[in-house]
C-alpha cells in the first residue's frame, strides 16, 4: 500500500496517508531530537513518498517542531495545500503563566494565533487538544474551537488523551448546539498497550473518530532491539525500561520470527498489526532519523496473515476495566440464549457457586 493510498478521518471527508508523520522529534530543544537538516530530509523523504498527515503540537521542542514544519511548507502554496498538518494546543510555554496552557478560551485562541504563526499558515486542518483539561468545562472548549473553525483558522477538530466518557460528552454536546463535531482521536495504542480497548476504542467507533495511535512501537520497545537476556539498556527513560516485561519479550520475540518469516522487521510487523485494528485510520511514526523513517514506512507492504494476526492478538491479550472483560463474558446470554433447541442450556454461572437465582 502506497502512503498516497489516503483513508478518510473518522466520520469526515478529510482524506489522509495509511501513516501519519510525528514530528515530536524535530529540533534539538530536549536533547535527544533531529537536527533541523535531518528533519528536512525526514519530511521531505515523507511527502516525496506521496504522505500529506503531518502531526506536531505547540510545545514540541519548545516550538521549534512547529517552525521547522513552517519553514518547509508554509512558505511554498503548493506544498503547503497538499499538506493535512495536525497541530495540539494545551501545553503551556510561558513559565508563571496559568493562562498559557490549558482548554480556556483564552488559551486556545493564544496557542493557535502562536501555532498559525511558526507554522506560517492561514490555517491549521486538524486542531487537537492535548489532554483532558478537568478545570475547564467542556463546553467552553468546544465553543472556542467551534469559533476557530467557523473563522476559518480551523478545518477539523479532534481530541488527545481524553477520557472515553469526556470525549461522548464534547461530541453530544457538539451535535445537539450545532458546533463543529470532533472528528479524530489520538490515544497510546500497541501491542503493549491495548488496554483502551476496554472504553477508548469503542467509543471511538460509535462517535465516528479516526484513530491514530502515538507510541505504536511503544517508544522502541517493539522493535526488536531490546530482547530477552540482552544487556542493551532501553533508550529514552523509565517508561519504555518499564514495558519490558516477560511477556513483552514474549511478544517480541513473535515479532522476530514472523518478520523474519516474512523478509522483513519487527517495527514493521507491529506496525501493521495496529494499523489492522479496527477503527484505526493512521498510526503516528516518530522517525529521528531518515532510516528509522524508511523502516517504518515499509510497514505499509506488510501483510499478515490471519495465524500471525491472531498469535499477537493473544499473546497482548489486556486486563480490561470493569464491565469491559464482564460484558464480552456475557453476550452469549443476548446473543446465543440460555436454551439450545428449546432444551435448558447449561446454567449461566453469574458467580463462583453457579448462583443464578438471586438475579
């Protein structure tokens, strides 16, 4: 599949690459991020391939993620209307300020004057919210974008690391006032983290919201790098250190076999794993590097087949939170019934002891 293979975004016309480009990484404000020349040729090696989805967020090294974006397509019309460029508003660059960060109006309408202008565009396609904002009322959040789309600074609005029922709230709430619906939703989601299944995901399918997972590779972790009995030490802190248990090696070392089964890679195989989930529209990849970039992108020519599909489905099995795990047990009571050929099936055991009665 080519990446100029374009899917649309959730329940909206907006069609964009299978891959969207994370550009968490460009510049060198946190110490581990692209020079700006090998940023260039990241995104330039991204839309040369036929990508248009280009995410970054205000805070991004400190602002400079978006600047580098601006300096290579907000200059050139061309470039810059074949582009979707997804920025985040929430994070708050102004020390001592409290009205610099957040889901206020005020924030809002700063951060995307400030996003319009380093990204050297007229307008932004998709507008997310970082992070839920619990000292903000919901409506005047969404009011606030509504306004930034019907100005025309906005094209299409979406939600980041929110909680399930906050996002149904924003999205009722949008539909019976006649503001701009949100149309996306970025959440973690890998094969190492699989537990937004539970309400996320769902949520997300009935609301008619584009998935696109960030940390698909779960920060390196899927890659096949780190193995089980190796002395390599996970790259960038406590939290991919922290998701290399027994069973991700298990499922690492899956990884491993079927890439190799299938003259590939591992970051590959657990790319197309997520990109098949359902309602998913297009994983985030956060490549440093031009190689890493490549890698990645080969992801879109892998296929899976349905044995391998479901070893990893297994093995990344989640603990899901109540009623999640409850309501998968009992569906065989509405969909397959409590009596076969009108003869009384086994007893449904809604407790340990097989009690049915005191329901």
């Amino acid at each position: 599949m080519p990446l100029d293979h374009f899917v649309t975004l959730g329940r909206s016309g907006l069609r964009v690459s299978p891959l969207c480009l994370g550009t968490m990484t460009f510049g060198e404000e946190w110490g581990w991020g692209s020079s700006v020349d090998e940023a260039n040729r990241v995104l330039d090696a991204y839309l040369d391939r036929g990508g248009n989805f280009i995410d970054t967020a205000n805070i991004y090294t400190k602002g400079h993620s978006e600047k580098i974006i601006g300096d290579q397509l907000g200059r050139h019309v061309a470039k810059r209307a074949k582009a979707v460029i997804a920025t985040k508003f929430f994070g708050n660059l102004y020390r001592g300020d409290p009205n610099g960060g957040g889901a206020n109006r005020k924030s809002i309408i700063a951060a995307c004057e400030n996003s319009l202008r380093r990204l050297q565009t007229d307008y932004i396609d998709l507008y997310w919210l970082h992070a839920w904002d619990p000292l903000t009322p919901i409506e005047e959040t969404m009011r606030a974008l509504d306004d930034l789309v019907e100005s025309g600074k906005v094209r299409y609005i979406g939600f980041s690391d929110t909680p399930a029922w906050k996002c149904a709230e924003a999205q009722t709430i949008a539909r019976f006032r006649g503001w701009a619906p949100l149309i996306a939703l970025q959440i973690e989601y890998s094969l190492l983290e699989r537990t937004v299944e539970g309400d996320l995901v769902p949520m997300a399918l009935e609301h008619g919201l584009g998935i696109t997972p960030w940390s698909p590779l779960k920060g390196g972790a899927l890659t096949g790098k780190y193995r089980r009995g190796t002395t390599a030490q996970a790259g960038r802190g406590e939290r991919v250190t922290a998701a290399l248990t027994d069973k991700a090696y298990t499922i690492v070392d899956a990884l491993v076999e079927m890439a190799e089964s299938l003259n590939t890679t591992a970051s590959r195989v657990a790319l197309a794993w997520v990109s098949g989930r359902p309602g998913v529209a297009a994983p985030i990849i956060g490549a440093r590097t031009l190689a890493q970039l490549e890698d990645n992108l080969g992801a879109l020519d892998v296929k899976l087949t349905p044995e391998m599909t479901q070893k990893l489905n297994s093995l990344s099995v989640p603990i899901l939170n109540f009623p999640a795990g409850f309501l998968n047990y009992v569906s065989q009571v509405a969909q397959g019934g409590t009596t076969v050929n009108g003869v009384s099936a086994e007893p449904w055991p809604l407790s340990p002891e097989g009690d049915s009665d005191r329901y």
